[in-house]
C-alpha cells in the first residue's frame, strides 16, 4: 500500500513537472513572439521616422524644417518644452500636418520624456534618427558663461549638467528599445542616428583658451556619455550609430551675446549649418560610431 501511495505521489509529481515544464515553454514563446511583434511593428508608412529634441527654435527648427523639406515621405517628431508657444514649429505644421507631430518635452523632467516615448512608440513603433539639439550656455540672471574660476557657480554647473548633459542622455535611454528596432529601415542608412550636438569648446585636447567653465565640462560630459552609450550599442550588435557634432557658431539666440568676437566668414547661418550637418548624419556608417565631428566633416579631439 505504502509502495502504491509512493509511486502515485511519484506520478503526480512527474505530472506536475511536466505540466510546469510546458508553462514555462509557453511562457518563453509568448515572450519570444511579444518581443518579435514589437519589434517587427516598426513603421511601414514609408520614409523613415525622425525626432528633433530641442526643435522650438535655432538649430533645433532648422533641423525639422530641412527634415521635412528633404524628404517628402519622411516623419518628423519635434519635441520642446512649450508647443503652444513654438510660432515656427506650429508654422510648419500648418505646412506639413500630415508628417509632423509635436510633442511636449522638458529635459529637466524625465516623466515627459516617458510620454514623448509612448506616443512615438504607439504612433509609429519605431525611430531612425534622433537628434538632441537643445543646449544652454547663457541665461540672463542665471547663468553666465564664467570668465573666471572665482565667478563660478554650483548652481550654473547643475543647470548646465542637466540640460547639456543628463537630459539628452536620458532622452537615449528611453528611445533605445525604438533606436534598435528602427535601424536604417526606410532610409538611406544602414543603421540608426543618435546625433548629440556638441561643441568644440568641450573637447579636452583643444581646450586652450580656459573659461567657460559649466558650459565645457557639460558638453564634455555629454562627449563622454555619448562615447559610453556608442560602446555599448556596438557591444550589443545593435543598429544604432552614436555621433557628436560640432555646428560651428551659428547665428542663434544662444551665440548672439558672444558674436562679437567671431572672425569673419566663421559665422553661419542656420540654413548653412544644418545642412552641412545633416550630409554628416546621412552618410554616418557604422566605422562612425562615437566620433565627434565638426560641421565640414573633420574630426575634433576629445
């Protein structure tokens, strides 16, 4: 009786096993089918999807204007923290309602960059190209680029940090999942962008004149993150190229209280600029990622 009761526990426990074993089965292909869908969701609409952080005005709109212009199939998503007060992007939207999307995005608050997220991912489940534009180097009563240690701040160096740096990091993490499943797919590209604007006053090696000093080392941050970030989407096989750039001074409303001392004919226009930039962007192959590069395609030291 003992022996019976023995081998129906036997049984039973074989039975369970074997019915654990098959739920675990079912779970790992469920798994296995839900990650394919969403990847396998990307945009089919036809040209490939774009995102410009920081398009509101400058370099940023110029980005989204010449996006949309280019390419008559290509989707644009321009983020900024105000849409209702972004005169030039809701101009452009009135031209183009079709193919742009402007959504709310604060870099100092990472529960927008969540909700950009979701709204990309269930509008179009994919990205081709992401463009970090936006940037900080003087505020009136804020922030001032320092001419001198002694004039240095905790708070200038957070706020620069944030925006510069962390902000734009972020903005990467929360598209990544859509970076990867993008690619190069609708596109002339074999590989996904992640373009950063930078700046040559960030680089270590060229650094010779001093100064300046949240607004370097923020941008030197955000050279060095962008770098990591490259390394390890290149570890992980992933279709997404990680560049910096250089634009050159351009006339925008974060250059004008600095032009002064500009040589001649180093001052661009906007139009001028990113169109440069965007021959950079284009062209990007895989041997280009985490490269820091200038306006006309030169490669700046770290």
């Amino acid at each position: 009786m003992i022996q019976q009761q023995q081998q129906g526990m036997k049984l039973h426990l074989l039975s369970h096993s074997g019915l654990m074993g098959t739920t675990q089965y079912l779970i790992r292909s469920v798994t296995r089918v839900s990650s394919f869908c969403t990847y396998a969701s990307k945009w089919e609409g036809g040209g490939g999807v774009s995102m410009v952080q920081g398009a509101s005005r400058g370099i940023g709109l110029e980005f989204v204007k010449q996006l949309l212009e280019k390419d008559d199939k290509g989707h644009v998503v321009a983020t900024c923290r105000n849409p209702d007060g972004a005169t030039g992007l809701l101009e452009l939207k009135n031209k183009f309602a079709e193919r742009l999307n402007i959504l709310q995005l604060d870099l100092t608050i990472e529960s927008t960059i969540e909700e950009s997220t979701k709204s990309i991912r269930e509008r179009y489940g994919s990205l081709n190209l992401l463009i970090n534009a936006s940037g900080i180097l003087s505020i009136p009563d804020v922030l001032q680029p320092e001419t001198t240690l002694s004039k240095l701040q905790k708070s200038s160096l957070l706020l620069a940090y944030e925006v510069n740096a962390v902000g734009p990091i972020l903005v990467i993490k929360h598209l990544w999942p859509l970076l990867k499943a993008g690619g190069g797919h609708g596109t002339e590209r074999d590989v996904a962008v992640v373009a950063n604007l930078s700046a040559r006053v960030g680089s270590i090696g060229d650094n010779s004149l001093g100064g300046w000093h949240s607004y370097r080392s923020s941008k030197a941050a955000l050279n060095q993150l962008t770098k990591t970030v490259s390394v390890e989407f290149a570890r992980k096989k992933d279709p997404i190229v990680c560049i910096l750039l250089h634009p050159g001074t351009v006339d925008t409303d974060l250059s004008r209280p600095f032009q002064r001392n500009v040589a001649e004919g180093k001052l661009f226009t906007k139009e001028f600029s990113v169109q440069k930039l965007l021959s950079i962007i284009n062209n990007a192959k895989s041997r280009d990622n985490g490269k820091f590069f200038a306006w006309d395609g030169q490669e700046i030291p770290w």
